[in-house]
C-alpha cells in the first residue's frame, strides 16, 4: 500500500512543484479551505483502501481536524467532483 505523504510546505506536492505552488501562494491564488478539503479527502481514501470503516476514518480525521464536526468531514469526502 503507498503510505500518504504530505509536504507541509507544499501539500499539493503530486500535482505541482513547490516553485510553482509558493508562487501561486504568494499571489494569493491558492484556496486553503479547497486545499485542506483535498487532503482530507486523499486521507479518508487512503484509510478506507486499509479497510478502516468510513465512520473510523471520519473520526480520525476529526480528531486531526477537531475544529470540524463529523458531519462537515462527512460532506468533505463524499462530496461529488466537479
């Protein structure tokens, strides 16, 4: 299984450079609220392809995000794509 590894200065690291990243950062073109939803996301699907349960995988990023409640996660990962 490939393990989720997250660039704390770059956590979109897989998709585009941390040149390019710190630019858009410093330009303020990067949604942060869009950006923790996305890692969010890879997580919860990360745990559920180690067979966590949905609702375990959901508490855990809670207790990662406290300042989320279930519910909110709950819509953040099951939320349709664009």
């Amino acid at each position: 299984m490939e393990s989720v590894l997250i660039n704390e200065r770059n956590p979109l690291a897989d998709l585009i450079s941390d040149e390019i990243y710190d630019l858009l950062c410093t330009r303020g073109l990067i949604d942060e609220k869009s950006v923790r939803d996305f890692i969010i996301r890879r997580k919860f699907k990360n745990m559920r392809s180690k067979k966590v349960s949905a609702s375990d995988a959901i508490e855990t990023l809670r207790n990662e995000y406290p300042y989320l409640q279930f519910d909110t996660i709950r819509k953040i990962v099951y939320q349709p794509k664009n």
